[in-house]
C-alpha cells in the first residue's frame, strides 16, 4: 500500500490498483474504488473493515478529486 496524497492528517491510500483508502490519523474513513480495479480484489477489499462508504469513480484522477471533497467537507 502506498500514501498517494496526503493534506494535514488525512491521507488516501492505494490499497490495490483502482482501490483507495481514505483515512484520517490512520483511522478509515471510507473507500474509493475505479473502474481500473480488479473486480475480485475490489470486492475483498470493500468487504475489509466494515467501512460503509464506499465512492465508485471512473479514473485515479477522479479517485484524488473525491478525496479532496471529501476532507473538504469534513474540515468545516
């Protein structure tokens, strides 16, 4: 796993190819996962931890965007 970008405390994870991970101080927060995943691995991982949200997006770029609006949000 790899730490594609990070902003402050929060961080979004390459967990396998077309799956992220995001995580505020290490704690997960939700899930994003590309048309560029695995569907096998995919599903192993969205079933991991238990998380609930879970963001379906076309590309890694747009994987990064929804990151950003997702600390967006929560940074109010």
């Amino acid at each position: 796993m790899s730490i594609t970008q990070r902003t402050g405390r929060w961080t979004l994870d390459e967990k396998a190819p077309g799956v992220y991970l995001i995580k505020r101080r290490g704690d997960l927060r939700a899930k994003v996962v590309t048309t560029e995943s695995e569907p096998d691995d995919a599903l192993d991982y969205l079933l991991d931890d238990g998380v609930g949200t879970v963001y379906e997006v076309d590309c890694e770029e747009a994987a990064h965007e929804r990151f950003r609006n997702y600390v967006k949000a929560r940074a109010r």
